[in-house]
C-alpha cells in the first residue's frame, strides 16, 4: 500500500496524502486505495485556477459584495459588559488595513493540564488580569492637621489576588517618589510625609497617583474570562501581551493566539501571521453569517504576508510596492506619485491591470494574456 502512495508523492501535497491515509477504511485492497487516489488525484487538478483567471478581481469582488451588505456592529460576551469585541465592518478594515492599534486586543489562552481541565481556572484567570492599587482601596481618608493619608484595603480582594498588605506596602513605597513613610496595621496603611514642610497639594495629587500604581498580574491585560471549549477551560483576555504571557508554566505555549496581528508577527513569525488573518477575517464572516470561499481570504493573506513581513492593503503597506507608477497614483495621492515618477524618469511598462485600464488598453488577463507565435513551415 505504502508503494501506490509513493506513485502519487508528486502528484498530490503531502498534506492531503496524509488526510487520505488517516481516513482510509481497515481493510482496503490496494485497488480500492488506487481507485481513491486516482479520484482525490482528479479532484485536485480540478480545483487550480486557469491559467490567465484573474484571481485577483474574483478575490476582491467575492470579499468585496458580501462585504458591503455587512452590519457596522460592536457586540460583546454576555455577562461582561467589559470585554467589548471589535467586529463586523470595522474589524475587517482593520486586519486588512494591518493597524498596528487595534480597537480591542484579545487573547485566547490555552492552558497545561491539569488546568485545562478546570482545576483552580477562577484563580489562575484572575491571577493573570492587571490588578492596579484602586481594585484593593476600599477607602482613603486624609488627615489635614497631621498630614496623614489613611488607606483601608479590601481584604476579600486581597486574598484573592494572595497579597499581604506589607507587599502592597513595599510596592507603594517602589512605585512612587521619595518624601513618604509607611506604616501597615491590620489592613491599613498608613502614609505620612517625612519632612512636615510637605505642602497640602502634594499629599492630595498623591491620593490620585496611588490608585494608578501597578500591583499584579500581566500588563495590559483588562479582563479575563474563563471558557469551556469541549473538553477544555480557556481563558480568553482583553488586553494582549502574550511576551509576558509565555512566562507562566500553566500556558501551552503552542497554542497562546492574540488577535493583535503584529504581536503575533513578532512573536512567532510571520507564517504564524498568515494563518491568523486567514482564521480572523473568516471569524468575523461567520458571526455575520456571511459564506466566501477561504481561498479568496488566503490570496489576500498571502498578498499581505509575501514580502517576509506583515504589510496592510494600504498606501503605506503593499501600494506603495507595485512597481507600475499608474497603479500607485490609482490608489491615493496620484499628484505626488506622477510628480516624483516625472523627477526620477520613472518608466511604467504597463504591465498588470489598473494601468491598462486606466489607458483604455486590453487587460493582460483572460483573452488578455499573450499569445504564443510560432513559425510554421
């Protein structure tokens, strides 16, 4: 059997070859596996395009048409007012447009075992999530004739995040500048300046600075929501920052995703990149409803991704790439482009569409392509 597989190794992608083999019934005679190829063999001839298709329109038409009957909607998980998703129209804009600020990071975490399957997850999830002095204050009072800043900590919460109030203390102390004293008693803290010339204001605009300060948990990361996937808890964040993420033991760093594409790009490469898009933009077509055939997204994910890193569809991204003059002034800010192609004596060949249509010439597509002249004796 491994021999009538050997036949095909250059026929068909090793990938589909492994599919087969996967798939194959127990007991299959050797005809029936030949007869089986020959058919995917068959299939798979069928599915190339022609040569001189232009994929590139159909591409565009097919994404474009759904597109435009798309709803301009936000919507978020229900039960978390907090974790806002960027979708629909303006999410697509954005992945194709390759927005290095995104409206809403996210991340899927996928976890070790035993977590994944849901042991401590409430706490491993709230261990992750950006904590800043403000979610422990249960009440700040100051002390005018003394100058003294009293704050009373939510012990509930501090349990929770396993803190002691000396540690949060100490990070107080780190955080913010020199010219205070303090003092923790029974989960209170207490803050006197050390020189007793420290005016009022100061003592008041640090009130405001002390809620700011950091305490715990991943930079950046918001919100955090503990999903079951089938068989497995993930934890999906809002707020990205998969660096710090991959720090933790309990991650399985093979399967972290963030929806910030240029994070991902730098972090695992710009094949990872690809596949992202890919899986992004047919997430958002799903929630809408909305069919379009994934090879028309993996053209537009491979046009983004050729050059060896990420590029938007824009005038700073893949335009400002194309080598004919005509298709870059067809984009945006044509003066500029026909001005600068003037000064360096730039020569446009007329080699792919936008141009010959903007000179009302034969597209090289289709009955466009170039012909083959032979002599004939």
């Amino acid at each position: 059997m491994s021999d009538i597989f050997k036949g095909y190794k250059d026929l068909i992608p090793e990938s589909i070859l492994e599919e087969v083999k996967i798939n194959l019934p127990d007991k299959c005679s050797d005809a029936k596996v030949k007869k089986i190829l020959e058919k995917v063999y068959q299939e798979y001839r069928q599915s190339f395009a022609e040569p001189g298709e232009s994929v590139g329109l159909v591409g565009a038409e097919s994404i474009g048409e759904p597109g435009t009957q798309m709803t301009l909607n936000t919507f978020h998980f229900a039960g978390v007012s907090e974790l806002n998703v960027t979708t629909g129209l303006p999410r697509i804009i954005e992945i194709f447009d390759g927005r290095k600020t995104i409206g809403t990071g996210m991340m899927e975490v996928y976890l070790k075992k035993p977590y994944s399957e849901g042991k401590d997850i409430k706490k491993l999830a709230e261990s992750i999530k950006e904590s800043k002095m403000e979610d422990f204050i249960q009440e700040i009072s100051i002390n005018i004739t003394n100058l003294q800043m009293t704050i009373s900590l939510n012990k509930s919460k501090l349990e929770i995040a396993n803190l002691k109030e000396d540690k949060i203390a100490k990070i107080l102390e780190k955080g913010i500048k020199k010219g205070f004293k303090f003092k923790t008693k029974d989960g209170i803290i207490e803050i006197t300046p050390t020189s007793k010339d420290e005016p009022l204001n100061e003592i008041y605009k640090l009130k405001e600075k002390i809620k700011d300060v950091y305490i715990s948990g991943i930079k950046g990361i918001t919100q955090v929501l503990p999903v079951k996937r089938g068989n497995e808890y993930v934890i999906v964040t809002a707020g990205s920052n998969i660096k710090d993420m991959l720090k933790h033991d309990f991650v399985d760093p093979e399967r972290i995703i963030s929806n910030d594409l240029y994070e991902m790009e730098k972090i695992f490469g710009v094949e990872a990149v690809r596949q992202v898009i890919i899986n992004e933009v047919l997430k958002v077509l799903d929630t809408q409803g909305i069919n379009i055939d994934i090879r028309h997204i993996m053209l537009v994910a491979d046009t983004m991704t050729m050059s060896g890193t990420l590029m938007g569809i824009n005038r700073y991204g893949i335009v400002k790439e194309k080598p004919s003059v005509l298709a870059r002034a067809s984009f945006e800010t044509p003066v500029k482009h026909i001005i600068n192609a003037a000064l360096t004596g730039e020569v446009d060949y007329l080699n792919s569409v936008i141009e010959n249509v903007m000179i009302n010439q034969l597209v090289p597509v289709g009955t466009g392509l170039p012909g083959l002249v032979t002599k004939t004796k």
